[in-house]
C-alpha cells in the first residue's frame, strides 16, 4: 500500500509515472537545447560530485516532476541538497518520492555518483530530508577511496530498528534501504531513476541488518538483459563480488573490522530481493502512518 498521503492540498505530491518521464539521466531538462554546452558542463560537473552552481542547480527542473536545488558551498557543513515539486514548494526525497512505478520499477536517489567519495545521504532526521554529507565528531566523512557505482537509496523504504530478521537475529540499521545501481551512467547527486532491482546482499555492518539492492537503471542499454541476480554475473562477470568485497573493506583503512554479511554471503534473487523491498516498505509505513512509535526521532515531514 501506498504511504499516507500529505494533507496539505497545496504540495503536489507526484506519481511514479511522473519520475519516469524525465529524471533518469540526472537531471538536465530536454527542453533547453539552446544552452546545451553550458548544461552539459554543468551536469557533468554533478555527476561526479563537483560543485555546481544555484542558478543550474535551480534551473534543473524535470517537467511533471521534481529538481534539486543545492544550498551552500561543496564540500561544506552546510551544504544540502534540497527538492522542490513543479510548483518549487519543497518536498522531502525519502517521503514525496514514490517507490514504485507503473511499469514494476522502483525509483533510485542518487546520493553518491560512481567515481566518487564524498559520504552523502538523505538527512532522515532533518526537516524535508535533503542530502547532505554525513559528518564524524564534527568532520565532513568520505570514504577511503571512489565507489565504483551509483548509490543512493530507494524512497518510502525503512530497516526498522526494532524488527529482528528471523534467522540472520540482527535488526534493521533505522535507514532507507540502500541501492547499488550498477549501470554505465554515472548519475547526478539527487537525480531520481527509475531501476529494476534484481539482486540483495544481507551486509552486517556494526551489528545492524543493512540491506544492499542491487539494481539497473530501465534506461541503461544492458538493462534489457538484466531481470535476475543470474544475469548480472552473466553480463556483468564478477561484479557482485567486486561490490560485495568493496562493501566489506572500506572500513578497513581506517583500522576497523570487515563488515560481514548474512545469507552465506550470497547476493540473493529478484525474487527474495523485491520481498525485502514490500517488507521495509510496510516498515515505512508503520512509521509514517503513527503505527510503529518514531523513537527514534526521525523527520516525518
């Protein structure tokens, strides 16, 4: 079921289909083909984590949908990644953005661009759920080296704290699922596209269930090929394991222990995977409906 809709009638709150017409290529409108060059720089310049600038970042509207309006310098304590509707009335990434679409995809946010390391997430616990960078005893946080695909997370999806998986005995990590879009593309911060999701690795990280989708974007010119777990390996050979190996060590740098995972390390199947989307997508909705208590202070709006 769908998520509580918002009871301001004034917020355009828009569809799956909404999304689907325009936003998978990070973001530059296909309307502007008078400032093509300056618009090619500048998404460029997103897709690898660049700074851009707030006329761009404010210009970048997807016509039905949304865009993404940077404030502050980056890399910057106060930099943030805000989205507006068609309207420019500011919506939340994590609540307005619906998961699923009408063709069976499920919409990705973009949070990290392949290649890059700035640690970006949505803010859960901020108002409107922009992204910022995650920070450690007040320091901005990047990872030790680039990540080699897209990530980002899926929308109205929550790995609820208090709920113990059956046989792996951890609990949610109180964070969307997360995604690993695995495709040639590498997408802007922010951008919203549609992807099918066929694979999942159950990765333990500090004692918490933290599910890693893996999934391509409907607009990737493999993603034709690709419908399970078994074509990946086949079209893509040996990259489960490269993202499951990096997703272990990249703490290691710094001294700490791998992560480790459950389900004997295997990237599990469409099939189980898309269970794990339906399963944290009702956790959302607990959460968000008042059924499950916010203990964990978290931004509802």
């Amino acid at each position: 079921t769908d998520a509580r809709a918002r009871s301001s009638s004034s917020r355009h709150v828009c569809t799956g289909d909404d999304f689907t017409h325009g936003v998978a290529h990070g973001g530059a409108r296909d309307d502007e083909d008078d400032d093509d060059d300056e618009d090619d720089d500048a998404a460029s310049a997103a897709a690898i984590g660049a700074p851009v600038s707030a006329d761009f970042a404010h210009a970048r509207g997807v016509r039905g949908g949304v865009h993404e309006r940077a404030t502050g310098d980056f890399p910057s304590l106060e930099f943030r990644v805000f989205f507006q509707d068609e309207s420019g009335a500011k919506v939340s990434p994590w609540h307005d953005v619906p998961l699923k679409n009408a063709d069976g995809s499920v919409n990705f946010i973009c949070e990290i661009p392949k290649e890059t390391k700035a640690k970006m997430e949505v803010a859960t616990d901020e108002k409107l759920t922009p992204i910022k960078q995650d920070t450690k005893k007040g320091k901005l946080r990047d990872y030790p080296y680039n990540i080699n695909w897209n990530y980002g997370m899926l929308p109205q999806t929550w790995e609820d704290p208090k709920h113990e998986h059956p046989t792996m005995k951890v609990s949610g990590d109180n964070d969307p699922v997360d995604v690993v879009e695995i495709g040639s593309a590498a997408l802007a911060m922010g951008s919203v596209t549609p992807v099918k999701p066929v694979g999942v690795y159950a990765m333990i990280d500090d004692g918490e269930l933290d599910w890693k989708v893996i999934a391509i974007s409907t607009s990737d010119p493999k993603a034709k090929d690709i419908n399970d777990v078994a074509d990946v390996e086949k079209h893509f050979p040996g990259e489960l394991e490269k993202i499951r190996v990096w997703f272990r060590d990249y703490k290691t740098p710094d001294g700490k222990p791998q992560n480790k995972f459950g389900l004997d390390d295997k990237c599990m199947d469409k099939a189980y995977t898309m269970g794990v989307i339906e399963e944290t997508h009702e956790f959302y909705n607990a959460l968000k409906s008042g059924k499950r208590a916010n203990d964990e202070e978290l931004s509802l709006e």
